[in-house]
C-alpha cells in the first residue's frame, strides 16, 4: 500500500508517521508544501492514500489538484472543525480534525480499505473545497488585534491594518499611520482569523488589505508588485502562483 503525508508541520507529520506504523502501514514519503507537493506528484506514480493537511505553509493544499489531476482517495488531517468541513467530508474517505487521535486514524484507514472495491467512486471537488475556504460557514474573524507598547496594551482595529507581515522571525502587523507592532502569532495561524474578503495572502511572508492597495504593476516573471498607501520598507510582491486567485480577489 503506498501511502504519503502531505502535512507542513514536520513534527506533526512524523507523528502521524509513527501512528500509521503502529497500523503496519508503511510511510516513506512526507511532503511539506505546495511546490514540494507539485514537484512529487509531476514524477511519481500516484499513491493509494493520501492524508492531507488543508493548510500548508505556501498556501491550501486545494492548489495541488487545481494543477495535477490526481484520483488517490485523501483522507484530510485538519485543525478546521467540522462545520467547515462537512459539506464535502462525504465526498472524500474522511477527516481528522487535529491533534490526531489513535482510534481515529485506525477508524480512517479501516473505512478506506473497506472502500477500495469501489475506490473509483471517490471524487473530491476541491473547487467547492476552494469555495468553503474562502467563505468558510459561519465564521468569525478578527476585528481587532492587541498589541504591546512598553508595558502597555493597545487595540488596533482591523479596519486600521494596511498589510501583515513577517521579518526575522516575528510577524507584525502595519498600520495605515504607517507604524509597526510585533505580535505574539504567525502568518499560517492568521489565515483562520482575517476575512478572506477584505485580506489576502500574496505571498509566504505577506497578507494584505484590499482597502490599503494604492497600484499593481508588472513584475518579472508574471509577478505582480503592490504598492501600498504607507507601507514601504520591503518590495510587496504577489507569488507567481498566486496571482491568478490575487486578481480573482480583487474582482
């Protein structure tokens, strides 16, 4: 049976390793990223089984199969709840919402193999995948951020953050008076918590506000370059893989 993980947190990724061992399934391919996904897929035979994570650290693993036509049942490992995810949980094997517990991964694995007679008939959709992504049901976003200033907390509206960003190793949010605040989160965690309306992801380092877009001009290899209304210190550019959903966005 060739199995493989698709999960950008490595740790997270040989956990689930392990757990699958424990079944007498055998993992050897661990996969952390969209490239590095596209990159196996274009030269390897597909697999029997893929579990995979929605989320990844460049971007939701949809973007694999918009690319690659692959037919492998997938069985998703997700920190989304199953609000979001039961419009499509029946059109895949099954889902694992994380931390990944024992009974039901071997619950999973049970059902695909009881499955595989008619393995044909699993589909995914993964463009009504995209769709609940981007307006995932009944969700709250974040309206506003705190931040530390000396000993002292401050709320910033959402309204008020042109872009996020990250630099050395912290994330920061700008402001549209042109400051910058460190805050105590990432940029994957961030993509559960902005409004997909209003922010976008362009890049691995950038989320911006569409209200804080001041131009967009060609950039080389079909990239896109935003400028925005007071930030300025690094070169804002949208990912090459990227600007087909930037520009649906902006619509």
């Amino acid at each position: 049976m060739n199995v493989i993980i698709i999960e950008d947190e490595k740790p997270s990724a040989r956990r689930l390793q392990r757990m699958l061992e424990k079944l007498n399934i055998k993992t050897d391919i661990l996969l952390h990223s969209v490239e590095e996904s596209l990159a196996w897929f274009s030269n390897n035979t597909h697999p029997d089984l893929i579990f995979l994570d929605i989320q990844l650290s460049d971007g939701l693993s949809f973007e694999i199969f918009e690319t690659i036509a692959i037919k492998s049942p997938v069985i998703f490992t997700t920190a989304y709840d199953e609000y979001a995810l039961q419009a499509f949980k029946l059109n895949s094997i099954d889902y694992l919402l994380k931390p990944i517990d024992e009974d039901d991964l071997a619950t999973a694995v049970k059902k695909y193999q009881e499955r595989q007679p008619q393995q044909q008939a699993v589909t995914l959709d993964f463009n009504d995948i995209k769709k609940l992504l981007v307006n995932p049901i009944d969700r709250e976003y974040k309206k506003r951020f705190s931040v530390k200033v000396g000993q002292h907390l401050k709320l910033i509206s959402v309204d008020d953050i042109e872009c996020f960003f990250s630099e050395n190793k912290g994330t920061y949010l700008h402001t549209t008076e042109g400051r910058n605040y460190l805050l105590d989160t990432t940029l994957e965690h961030l993509e559960n918590e902005l409004e997909p309306q209003t922010f976008f992801r362009i890049n691995r380092k950038f989320f911006v506000n569409i209200n804080a877009i001041k131009d967009m001009v060609s950039y080389t290899n079909s990239r896109l370059q935003i400028k925005l209304k007071t930030y300025n210190e690094q070169d804002v550019i949208v990912a090459r893989e990227r600007v087909k959903d930037f520009k649906a966005w902006l619509e």
